[in-house]
C-alpha cells in the first residue's frame, strides 16, 4: 500500500504540471489583461498608452508567456504564490480566507449527498420497478436537469421571502456572535441546492451497482443458508457494489466544484467560487493560477483517496 500511494502521488507531479500549464495558457489566450481591466477606456485615452505600457512592464506582463509561466513555477514551488495584480495582498492570504468556506459546504454537500443518495439507491435498487423505484427515477432527472442557479433562486424565493425559515445569502449574521445554530442556519439552503444534485446521479450507480451484485450466485447461496436480508444486504450485496459508487463519488468532485463557484453567486457565500469570478472579471491571473492549483490539487488527492479506499471496501483488491 505505502509504495502504491508513492507511485500515485510520483505520478501526480507531471499531472499537475501539464494542469498548471494547460491552466497558464487558457487564462493569457483570453482577451484583455489586468492593467486593461481596471480601467476604462475613457481613463486609459487620457493616461496614455506610454502609461498602459509603463504599467505592463511593472506587473511583469511583457515578458514573453513561457518566461512568466517559468517565473510563476519557480516561485509556486517556494510556497509563493504571487500577489494579487487588483489590491497586491498576497494570493496565499486570498485563497486562505476563501478555501475554507468551501470546504465547509463541498463537505457538507458531500455527506447529504451520500446519506440520501445510497440508501435510496439500495431500497430503490430492492424494489425495482416498483412506484418507489419510478417516483425516484422521476426525481433524479428532474434534480439533475433543473439548473443549480435556478433551483437555488426558487428555494430563496420559497423558504427566506415568503416562508422566512432561513436567510438568503452569506454565511452568518452581521454583528452578532457566530454560533452553530446560526452559521447552520446560513447553511443549509446552499448545501441543499448542491446535494439534491450531486445525491441524484448517486441514487442512480447504486441502483445499478445493487441489481448487478443481488443477482450474483452468492447472493443466492446467502439466502439458502438461512441468512437474514438485511445481513446479506449490507454484508454481501452493497460491500460488493461499493466499488462504483466511490468511484462516482470521487469522480463528483470536479463537478462539485464547478457548482460551488455558480452557487456561491446565488447565494452570496463567500469561499473561492466568488474569489474566482471576481478573479475572472478583474484578469487577476496570480490569484486564478492560484485557485486553479488548489482545486487541482484537491482533485488528484479525492482520485488518490479513492483508490486507497477501494482496499477497504473490498478486501480482493490488493496494492502490491
């Protein structure tokens, strides 16, 4: 197992590599640049381009792109990030308040994802083509193709307008104490628009994991020795089909994190989603070359995790 997780984390480096500099080129190829997206063209006409080229040449920006890609590498590797092209706070100090906020909700979404997503997968799964098994079938396709911002919006509208159950934006209530029951509070709406979507695809690998694993020979020979369903439900059947349903989970991930940046616009929390789009806006590339290694990084340790939990959920797999 330890040289298996060296291997992987050996492999990651050249992975993450060929992201950073996938990320580099995509992000310079756009139009515009930082000293452009501050101003506007009334202010720039007046200043001058002498003025606008003076400004490039202090941020760095008219060496050649692989020499600033080089540059970047360089300082990424000393734990250096860069400072920010828009308020020049250090990119490491941004992403820090952010990073956790999102965590705060991908872990949050995560669990309410697979805490609704399996059992109902299993009963669904138990009960195949039974009413049960088409009403969740219905709302899987539903939760899955009704936009993120749009069910979001819906739910503000719903549970803070007209029920005032819960607030509709931010993360805790302004001058007072942060207490759990309130930062909770502030919590639960976004964390319910990204579970409900990322628990439907999960519902669905379960289901199908399950059908295949209670029609295998074993499943049969538990039955004819008298042992209980639920037994050979959770001790033969779903350890058996847990292999493709980590995987998804894991595979999820990306995809969480592109919901968390469109989410966290709708309702206001404030974690990397918003840093990115305001990042985005403003061409701050130290602060988006930042973002995007974070989550890069996340992605290859869910994918790492996942293989390591494979040998947990079934001991056949075996690391040498």
């Amino acid at each position: 197992m330890a040289q298996f997780l060296l291997r992987r984390l050996l492999i990651s480096i050249p992975v993450l590599l060929g992201i950073t500099v996938a990320m580099y080129v995509i992000i310079n190829l756009a139009p515009g640049d930082p000293v452009t997206a501050l101003m506007n063209p009334e202010q720039m006409a007046n200043l001058g381009p002498e003025w606008v080229e003076q400004q490039r040449e202090s941020l760095g920006l008219n060496d050649p792109a692989p020499i600033r890609y080089l540059k970047w590498l360089r300082e990424t590797a000393t734990g250096n990030l860069g400072y920010s092209f828009v308020d020049r706070l250090p990119v490491t100090e941004k992403i820090g308040e952010r990073i956790w906020p999102t965590l705060q909700l991908m872990l949050v979404v995560l669990v309410i994802a697979v805490v609704v997503g399996v059992p109902l997968g299993i009963v669904s799964a138990l009960k195949q083509y039974s009413f049960f098994d088409y009403l969740l079938t219905v709302l899987g396709f539903l939760t899955v193709s009704i936009p993120s911002f749009f069910l979001g919006l819906v739910m503000i509208y719903v549970f803070s307008l007209k029920l005032d159950w819960l607030p509709a934006n931010g993360m805790y209530t302004v001058g007072q104490p942060r207490t759990f029951t309130d930062s909770l509070s502030y919590l639960i709406l976004p964390a319910t628009v990204l579970g409900l979507a990322q628990a439907a695809p999960i519902i669905r690998y379960t289901r199908a994991s399950m059908l295949e694993t209670i029609r295998q020979d074993y499943v049969t020979v538990a039955r004819s020795k008298g042992l209980s369903e639920t037994r050979i439900v959770t001790g033969h059947s779903l350890r058996n089909a847990l292999i493709p349903i980590i995987t998804i989970i894991a595979l999820n991930v990306p995809s969480l994190l592109g919901g968390t940046v469109i989410i966290e616009q709708v309702f206001g929390w404030p974690g990397m989603g918003s840093l990115a789009i305001a990042s985005v806006l403003g061409r701050d590339y130290n602060v988006l070359m930042g973002i995007n290694l974070v989550i890069a990084i996340m992605i290859l340790l869910s994918n790492l995790l996942a293989d390591t939990i494979y040998a947990l959920a079934d001991p056949r797999i075996k690391y040498a």
